[in-house]
C-alpha cells in the first residue's frame, strides 16, 4: 500500500486512515449478540488487542497478575515464576536465585516496592533491587498471599488462606485477630476512599479495615448476595461498593446497608474473577471474556473478536493508557486504544490500496487501486455524483453526467493522487483512458494526450504554481497547463534522459523541480534543465516525493531509501539520524510537524528537530496505536 493524503493541510488521525490490500480487516471488538438492547457494541475505533504466549516472547501461557511500576516495567505473575516487561522483551526473573515461584498477585505500593505474593512461598517484596522474603517464620498464618493492599499510612496488608496479615512500616508482620476473619480464606483486598480497606472472603462475606483494625462485617445474608466473587469500592463515593457473583450479576450501593437490586447483569458472562474502573466505567474480567459497564449501569459493552476468551484474571493500565489482562489459561493481553478511525471498517468497504485522500468541505474523496473512485459524506459512501457536464480541454463533450461513474465504469481508472487547489478545484491524477480530470463542483474537465499531455495515459500528481498554472508529473515528462490548456511539455527533448516522473514542485524564481524514477532532479529554470543526482549528494536517484516547505526556502525529498532536502541553492542535505529508510510521503502539518509515511507507519517529528539533523526520536504511530494497515 502505498499511504498518501493530499488536500489536507494538517494530517490528523482522526480525519484519514488509508488501507492496503493485507487481506485482513483491522482488528475490531464486535459484540456478536443482536437482540439485547444493553448489550452495546465497540466501535471499530475503538481498540486492537495484542496476545502474548509462549510463542511470541513471553516465556509461559498463563499469567495471574500485573502491574506496572513506576519506572514503566510491566510485571506478570505466573504459576512458573515472575516476568518483567520492557516495552520490548519479557524475561523471566531467575527463580533460583529469588526463590519466587508460583506468583498468584502483585503490588507496586507508594514507595515503589513490588509486592509478591506466592500460592506456596509466602510474599517477596524487591526494593531498590534487593529482595526480601516473609513466610511462617516471619509471621504468615498462611503462605498462600491472594491479594495486596496498601493504606494511606504505608501499611501493607496481604489476603491470604487463614486471615489478613499486616506488614508494618518497620517490616514486622502482625495479623488481624477478628474472630470472624481469623482462620477464613481471604479472596481479595483493596483501598477505597477515607482509608477503609475493604475484603472479600471466600464464604463471600465483606469487611473492613482502618489503621490495621476491623470496623465492619457483613455476610452473605445481611448483603442480600450470594456467591460474591469480586469486590470494587467505588473510588468516587464513599461507602459504596460494586459487587459481582459467579454468574452474572453485578450490584452497587452502600455497603452498610446491603444490596436491594442488581446493578446490571452481563450474561453471557459469568464467573466474575475482579472488577475494574476506568474513564468512569466499569471494566468486568470474568472466565469467559471481558465487558465494560457504564457509569449509569444501563449499558453493558461486550469485547468479542478478542485473542483472550477464556479465564481473564485481572487487568491494569500503563503510562501509555493501554489495558493489559492476563489470563491464566491463555497469557498476556495488551488493548490498544486506536487513534485511527478505520473507515473501510466503519464503511463496510473491501479492502483496496489506497493511494491518496482529499478532503472537501464535507466530503471525502479516496482513490483506490481496484475500486476507483470512492467519495464518503456524512459517514457514507455516495453511490453518484451527478455533474452538469463533462467535457475534455479541447471542448469535446463527453457523454457522461457523473464522476464516479466516470472513473469506475467509464475508465477504470487506477487513481494515483487527489489534490485540492487554491480555487477548491479537485484535479484527480490516474492511470486510466482520462489519465488528468478537474472537478469544480458542477463540472469536470478531462485532460488526455489529445490535448496536450504527453502519450501514455499514465498521470501521478499535480502541483499548483504561484502563477496558478498546473505542472502535471507524467510518464513522459512534465506537462505544464494554464488557463485550462497544456502549454508547455518538460520532457526527453528537453534534455529529460528518464521521463518516468514521480513528482513536481514549484522552486524559488518560478523554477519547476522534477522528481524522476530513477534519474534524480531535474530543474527546469528559464528553459535550461540542471540535473542533481547521486554524484551530487542525492543518497538515491528515485525521488518519490518533492514538498516546499511551509515556512523556509528549502524543499523537503523522499527519496527510496532516505529523507532529504535541497536548499535555498539546490545543494542537498542529508537527514542522516532519521530512524527510517523506506518512506513513501512527507506533510508538514500547521504545528510545524512532518509527518512522515512510512511502510511501517508514522514517524512525527518537529521540523526544526529534522533541520538540526543530530538526535531524533519521533512521535510512532504503528500497530501499538491502532495503525494495523500501512506496508
């Protein structure tokens, strides 16, 4: 595929996203049940999940927990041990020489520690890169930690299989001695607001804690549930709680007052293995898939077309804002929030390559390689667009009163560039039997080689001069139209050795800038041509692109294998630190950005960062945002 927007003076994700010819659809979370009316569908803009098992880097398929600490290591806990992620690579902490196996839970609490918690080993606690251990002899009841909290007052307290311990700021660990909870299976703990901690017991009993002491116990029939699983205190509302069973209900209200009603119920989910809030939802992990709930509880979102189905465990959120669960039967799942919004997705489109987008007002037209001509509005693809004539440059009619129908039935066209001019004409450059066509709203006109443009039916792109004439890249040379007639041809007998042109722009004096495939740049200055190739400092002779910049007297190049520019004396300048070598398009947004596209994505980078040409780390716009088509 090859991405390239045109007419749109500052590139936005939210505004284009170009698609190739993978032969996949972007990877959307689609709910897949018709007839309930609060279940809700994500939007195919919404996210892209990315598994991670024991065939793409982490070293198992089963996780128990995550967190991220401070410094941005993601940590997952699994039955085989402790994994650290990097952003890059997942590697597995040496049980050896930890003595950590079995992780069942993780904590990363105020002071930057991690907490560990084992199904068999008691808890480790890693602190400024020494560990340190905690078992029966230390004070565990139990060596089975379930859960991890920590207080407002640095207290850290652990839900294990015979009560709640508590690790004191001097690390000595003494237990709560409630009679209630002392020998009971503890299942989860947690902060809620004012300092509480609230815990779930296995019977499905909830109680509190405040400055390591039990205020509160409610069971199963005070609360009005039972078989509760999963505990959320409400961080927004003091003494509220969301509670979720092993089947499908959810609840929410004040927890001293137990529970009158369900919340909302998420079948065909069931088995509620913890909750979550995010963005004001609430987000469910449950053995057989994930859902949101809203804030009001109306509307339950159900994420279907995901890699992990089965056994979710838990979830966080990264710096970056993505979500990642964990199952323990499936491994590590991270959720990429899209920045792009997929418009053959939304559009129910086949995929195409698309070659070039441009804006109009409210329409926006896409040219395509296979499909022609596709022209959206309002969210939907317009099956005509009816023209009050069309006619080519030499005054011929041409028996047709519709552009889409022109080029998709008439010419077939496989449509290269789309570009706005400064009047908002529309000129539509392609391979086809009308290689050149401007469409001013009512009218269009046809350019082909009967009027002036060079014999091969093929038309790459247009530029507009500062004279308002058009220079026109050809196979064939460069044509040159003004007052809607070709008045001038820049071609082989003008000196051109290779007519094969990429691109064209307007240099400084009026002079005319020629990108070749092949043969490097050709000036054209007052009839005199000046060519500038790779004995002259160009790092390749195929020039994809030539683009002005917007506020200097320098013209940016995307050459095959590097980016450039050529200065105000058409000397070339190298931009030797860019991360990238294979780049198919350069735009300079109103921020003074360029971005730059790419076949494997989008690099942004301050212009002045690129003229500096020392230390450059671009903005990347790839898969991990949402960008899933771009080779």
């Amino acid at each position: 595929m090859i991405i390239t927007v045109s007419g749109i003076g500052a590139l936005s994700a939210s505004q284009v996203f170009a698609r190739g010819n993978a032969g996949g659809v972007m990877d959307t979370l689609r709910d897949t049940s018709d007839d309930d009316p609060n279940q809700e569908t994500d939007p195919a803009s919404g996210y892209s999940p990315v598994l991670y098992n024991n065939t793409n880097g982490l070293p198992t398929s089963e996780a128990n927990a995550i967190v991220q600490t401070s410094e941005g290591f993601l940590w997952i806990g699994s039955y085989s041990g402790l994994v650290q992620y990097d952003g890059n690579t997942f590697t597995r902490i040496d049980s050896a020489k930890t003595g950590i196996t079995s992780v069942i839970s993780l904590y990363a609490d105020s002071k930057n520690r991690l907490w560990v918690g084992t199904n068999d080993n008691g808890v480790a606690v890693l602190d400024k890169g020494e560990w340190q251990h905690f078992n029966k002899q230390n004070g565990l009841n139990s060596l089975s930690v379930r859960a991890i909290a920590e207080d407002e007052n640095g207290l850290i307290y652990l839900a294990t299989t015979k009560g709640v311990a508590i690790v004191n700021e001097d690390m000595t660990i003494t237990t709560v001695q409630a009679d209630q909870i002392r020998e009971e299976y503890i299942r989860s703990i947690m902060l809620g607001p004012n300092n509480v901690i609230y815990a779930l017991t296995m019977n499905g009993a909830i109680f509190t804690l405040k400055d390591g002491k039990m205020t509160a116990y409610y069971d199963p029939g005070f609360l009005r549930v039972e078989d509760i699983h999963a505990i959320l205190p409400d961080p927004a509302v003091s003494g509220n709680i969301y509670c979720a069973t092993s089947k499908s209900s959810i609840y929410y209200g004040p927890l001293n007052k137990g529970f009158q009603s369900e919340y909302a119920n998420i079948e065909p989910l069931s088995y509620v293995n913890s909750l979550h809030k995010y963005d004001d939802e609430l987000w469910v992990c449950a053995d057989n898939g994930i859902c949101r709930v809203t804030n009001d509880g109306k509307a339950v979102i159900r994420l279907t077309n995901l890699p992990m189905t089965t056994s979710v465990e838990n979830m966080t959120s990264d710096y970056q804002k993505n979500l990642w669960f964990v199952s323990s039967q499936q491994g590590v799942m991270k959720i990429v929030s899209n920045r792009f919004t997929d418009l053959y997705e939304q559009l129910h489109l086949n995929d195409d390559v698309v070659y070039s987008t441009c804006r109009q007002a409210s329409r926006l037209f896409i040219g395509t390689k296979t499909s022609g001509l596709i022209v959206v509005e309002n969210n939907k693809c317009l099956s005509s667009l009816p023209l009050e004539k069309i006619t080519t440059a030499g005054g011929k009619t041409i028996d047709q009163h519709d552009l889409i129908k022109l080029f998709n039935e008439d010419a077939k066209a496989r449509i290269r560039s789309i570009s706005r001019d400064s009047r908002g004409r529309i000129w539509f450059c392609s391979f086809s039997k009308y290689p050149l066509v401007c469409y001013d709203g009512q009218n269009a006109t046809i350019f082909t080689s009967n009027d002036g443009l060079p014999a091969s039916e093929r038309v790459r792109a247009v530029f507009e001069c500062s004279d308002g004439s058009m220079a026109v890249a050809c196979t064939g040379g460069v044509a040159v139209i003004k007052d809607g007639k070709v008045v001038d041809v820049i071609g082989a007998s003008d000196g051109i050795d290779n007519t094969e042109i990429l691109t064209v722009a307007e240099g400084k004096n009026g002079d005319i800038l020629i990108g070749t495939d092949g043969d490097g740049i050709y000036v054209s200055s007052e009839g005199k041509l000046r060519h500038i190739t790779t004995d002259n400092g160009l790092m390749s002779d195929t020039i994809l692109r030539i683009k002005k910049d917007h506020k200097r007297d320098i013209y940016w190049l995307v050459t095959s294998n590097s980016i450039s520019y050529l200065d105000g004396n058409y000397g070339v300048v190298t931009i030797n630190n860019f991360p990238y070598s294979n780049n198919f398009d350069i735009y300079q947004n109103d921020r003074d950005e360029m971005w730059v596209l790419s076949s494997n994505g989008i690099y942004i980078v301050p212009t002045e960062t690129m003229i500096r040409n020392t230390d450059i780390m671009p903005f990347f716009y790839a898969r991990g945002n949402g960008l899933s088509y771009y080779s």
